[in-house]
C-alpha cells in the first residue's frame, strides 16, 4: 500500500511504467488552459493601457495616418487615377511602371498605399539601407546593384508570405548612384522591361527648380517604355483643413496628458500653410505640447528648445524682446534662432521679408530693414558657396532685431511668402535661354549661307 501511494505523488516518471494513467495529462491541460486565458486577458488589459498613455512620436503619427480614401489630401481625381491605373496594369500582367511626382508632403506615398490595400496588392517597398552590406567573403556591394538586384528578384518572383493576389513594387528612395549618373539608370529600365512581372511606381519629390522626375525619366525615355505619369499638386486649404481636424481629434484622444490641440492652432498653421501635410501636422505637435513654467524658464536661460517651428521664429525675430536690465542683449539669441534653421534660410527669408513691416513703428527703422534683407536677398541667390546662406541667415536675423528697437506690440499673425521668387526665377532663366538663342541663331544661319554659297560655286564650275 506504501509503494502505490508513493508511485502515485511521484514527480519524475519512468517511460517503461505501463500503470501510467492520464491524469496528470488532464491536470496539464487545465493549467494550460488557464495560464492561456489569464495571458489573454493581462495582454488586453496591457495593451490598453499602453493606447491610453502612449506619447511617442512615431506612435502618434502612425495613428494620424489615413485609414479610407476620405482621408488622403490628394485630390479624388489623382486618386481615381492611381486607382484605375493600378486596376488596368493587374489585368494585363505585364511589366508596366508609373512615376507619381509632386511637391514634398503633398501625400503621394500614403496614397499609394492606402489605394494599392484598396485594390488587393502587397505593396513591397525599397528602403536604402544605410550600412553596406558584406557578403561572406567580406565583399561590399555596390549600391546600384543590391538595387537592381532586389528590384528584378521582387517584381519577378511572387511572395510566397503574402496573402494577398497581386504585387507591387514601390520605390520612394532612389539610390543616390543614379541620382549622380542618369544614364546608368537605362540598363536597369530595359532590363525590368525584359524580365519584370509586376507593376512598379516611382515616386519622384519636387524641390524647386529641380525635378527628378525629368532627370530619371525624360520624355523620350517615358515614350520608349511606355511608362505613365501622373503630377500632384499641394494640398489645398480645404483638405489642410479636413486632415488637421481629423488629427486634432486623434491627437486629442490619444494623448490628452502632453498636447491640448485646439482651434486656434490649426488656425495657425492653416494660415502659413504651404501645402505640405507632412510640416504640418508636426508643427501642430510641436505648438500643442503642455509646456510646465519649469521647461519655460529652462528655455529662457538659453536651453535650446526642440520643438521650436518656423512661425515662432520668425516672431521673435519680428518681435524682439529685450533684456530689462540692459540694452544690449535679447531675451533670444539671434544665434540660437539661426542654428535651428540653418537648411531653410532662404525660406525664413522670405518669411521675414513677407512680414518685417507690420511690426516697425518708425520709417527710418523701415528703412534699415529693408536694406539688409535686400541685401541677404542678393546673397541668397549665390549658387557657388553654400555656406554663404548660413551667414546670410544670421546677417538677416541680426541686423532685423538691432534695427526694430521698439517694435509694435499688437497681434500681428504671420504670413506665407507669395510664389513671385520661383516665377522671376523662371523668367530671368527663359530670358537668358532667348538671349543666347539670339546670338546662337545668327551664326548658324550665317554657317548655312556660306555652305549654300560654296555649293553654288562648286556646281558653276
């Protein structure tokens, strides 16, 4: 009777017991069963305290983005568009290739996206890594070929994670090796063209006067291959206006405990909004954090603020506030100011340009201003030195706070820079092109006169 009662509160078993019963199995299967439900529900509950307290940047702005087609800033007819060409090129399983282009932040990525998940595609996109890569043997691969590479193996094989039917290939960060030598990047058209099974889109940002979408894809290229395109254009006031409600509303519920989003901020960035959604949601971030008076006077002291935006700048610049105990020093230093902006200083020029005037009491004052932003207007359009903007930037910001010793204090808000330096920009380079066309022309049809001359000789005799 003692050895039954001590093989049955055994822990360790032998494997050649054939007395063994399946009660302990029964016990293990209760306990999974429980530990399983009790993981479930301490996961729910983790998860949802984590949704009530996240704050992180990357978080909140995955949560702003666009989850219908109601919610993109691009127009509906650029949608329809990149919807009907996406639809049209799945049927014909061929390899066909899109470029999307248009000004930075507009929301050509997440359209792309949101519309592929729409129409059933797995959207695979390339994404340059920034540490090369080293094979077995310690070799470095060149960027352009880990590119092509991945581009020919992606839109020639089917995933086989995937679920769902058909394939994309999306291409956002082109390799900087192409940017450098446009035509390497042929071989690589012609050879998708040869091999490729699935559809490929290009997204091309443009910056100013330069288009990379010109620069990869000409108009003879895009015609030999048959590649379509489609342009984008800025958000209007309107959509600004519908995705920073939405946001407003997210932000608001998701992180209630640090930014407090109201109608006076989106007003705010409505009004100096250049169309980029991008800008503008983090700028509206940034001005909505719940700042505590210790972080204020942190930043009084001379602590360099991180979320520091374009308008505020410009305001204290505008708008200087002197030391009390003395006339010579700011409250922010003009230093500090031009170290936050020093890769858009013709940008917070113009800004200043635009608005300097409505807080000058004085004309004398006016001026001064005037001749020193006209001043850093002629040293911005200095191609050849690149660090010529960032001295011209601490000039501008300098000389404008020295100048307004008592600047009006009334609620002036700030307003965006007018489109007229692109436009003289142009005009002066077709200009320029006409000119020398002029002095070309008449050579040429000088050349040709004497040649038709030397001909008639030649018949004559």
């Amino acid at each position: 009777m003692v050895e039954k009662k001590k093989s049955e509160f055994r822990w360790c078993i032998s494997s050649f017991d054939s007395d063994f019963e399946s009660k302990p199995q029964s016990k293990r299967a209760k306990t999974t069963e429980l530990d399983t439900t009790e993981f479930d529900t301490l996961f729910k509950q983790s998860d949802f305290k984590r949704s009530k307290t996240e704050t992180s940047l990357s978080s909140l702005l995955q949560a702003c983005e666009p989850q219908n087609k109601n919610h993109l800033a691009i127009s509906k007819q650029k949608q329809n568009e990149i919807s009907k060409w996406l639809q049209c090129k799945s049927l014909k399983k061929q390899p066909s290739m899109l470029v999307l282009s248009g000004p930075s932040g507009c929301g050509k990525t997440v359209a792309v996206k949101l519309l592929a998940k729409e129409n059933n595609f797995d959207v695979i996109e390339w994404i340059t890594p920034v540490d090369p890569a080293e094979d077995e043997n310690g070799f470095r691969s060149r960027q352009g070929d880990r590119f092509e590479a991945h581009m020919i193996r992606a839109t020639r094989y089917h995933s086989v994670l995937s679920n769902c039917s058909k394939q994309l290939f999306l291409v956002k960060d082109i390799p900087n090796v192409y940017l450098e030598n446009s035509k390497s990047f042929i071989p690589l058209l012609e050879k998708y063209f040869q091999m490729g099974k699935v559809p490929v889109i290009f997204i091309c940002t443009e910056t100013g006067s330069s288009s990379l979408a010109h620069t990869l894809f000409p108009p003879e290229i895009r015609e030999k291959f048959g590649i379509d395109h489609i342009n984008t254009c800025a958000a209007t006031d309107n959509a600004m206006k519908n995705v920073l409600t939405r946001v407003s509303n997210t932000l608001n519920s998701l992180a209630s405990n640090v930014l407090n989003v109201s109608q006076r901020h989106i007003d705010e960035i409505l009004s100096n909004s250049i169309g980029d959604v991008r800008s503008a949601v983090l700028n509206l971030i940034f001005i909505s954090l719940k700042v505590s008076r210790e972080q204020q006077f942190k930043s009084e002291c001379g602590v360099r603020e991180e979320t520091l935006s374009l308008l505020h700048a410009v305001g204290r610049v505008i708008n200087p506030k002197r030391v009390t105990t003395s006339n010579d020093g700011f409250v922010h230093d003009p230093e500090e100011l031009a170290a936050f902006f020093q890769f858009q200083s013709k940008t917070f020029v113009q800004f200043l340009q635009e608005n300097y005037l409505r807080t000058i009491r004085t004309i004398e004052e006016a001026a001064v201003a005037s001749g020193i932003l006209s001043l850093a207007d002629v040293l911005n359009s200095e191609w050849r030195d690149y660090n010529l903007c960032k001295f011209t930037l601490s000039y501008s910001i300098r000389g404008l706070m020295l100048a307004n010793e008592k600047p009006i204090k009334n609620w002036n808000p700030i307003k965006k820079p007018q489109n007229d330096h692109s436009n003289i920009r142009k005009c002066l380079a077709k200009a320029e092109t006409q000119y020398y066309e002029k002095i070309i022309k008449p050579t040429l049809n000088e050349t040709n006169k004497m040649n038709e001359n030397e001909e008639t000789i030649i018949e004559e005799d």
